[in-house]
C-alpha cells in the first residue's frame, strides 16, 4: 500500500510539474497524463483533473476551449499568480536538493 505522506509529496509534485509546463506553453489533460506517465508517475485521471480544476479555481491556471476533430479541448495557461507560485516553488525545491545533497 502506498504511503499516505509519499502520496502526499507527489501530488505537489505534479502540481509544480504542471504549473512548470504550463509556463512553457498550454497544456491539456491527455497529453500531460502521457508526460507524467514518462516521468513514472501513476495517475489517474481522476487524480489528475481535479488538480487541473482546482488549480484553475485558485487562479493559478487558465482554461482555454478549442475545438479539436470535433473534441472540445481544454488548453491550460499559467496566470501571473501562477508564475509567482511556480517561481517560490523552485526556489524552496532548489534550497531543498542542495541541503539534500550535503554531505553529512
């Protein structure tokens, strides 16, 4: 059985995973469920988009619709709070591997 606090972690991970690509250019459900599929991460997509929702209710994310083939598709964007966020995250992640990598 997986630890809850492992659980825990990875679910922030993959929310900084997110806001990180989502920085880069838009980014919708399928194709980030492939990404994190490449970076051994198992999740559902019941796990999945939940944090894409609540992401965007915290305003961290915006939601675009295109119509692909007939599909409507969500295409996800960083906000500027979002890019606030994402630059602590990356601060308090690289504090944290340095300090993870002294030697004892």
């Amino acid at each position: 059985m997986e630890n809850k606090l492992i659980r825990d972690l990875f679910l922030g991970f993959i929310r900084i995973h997110i806001l990180f690509h989502a920085a880069k250019e838009p980014v919708y459900g399928t194709e980030f469920h492939e990404e994190l599929k490449r970076h051994g991460y198992n999740v559902s997509f019941g796990t999945l988009y939940p944090i894409f929702h609540r992401l965007e209710k915290d305003g961290y994310i915006i939601a675009k619709k295109e119509n692909i083939n007939g599909k409507i598709r969500k295409y996800y964007s960083i906000t500027e709070e979002g890019n606030a966020i994402l630059k602590q995250a990356k601060e308090k992640a690289n504090e944290l591997v340095a300090e993870l990598n002294e030697e004892d």
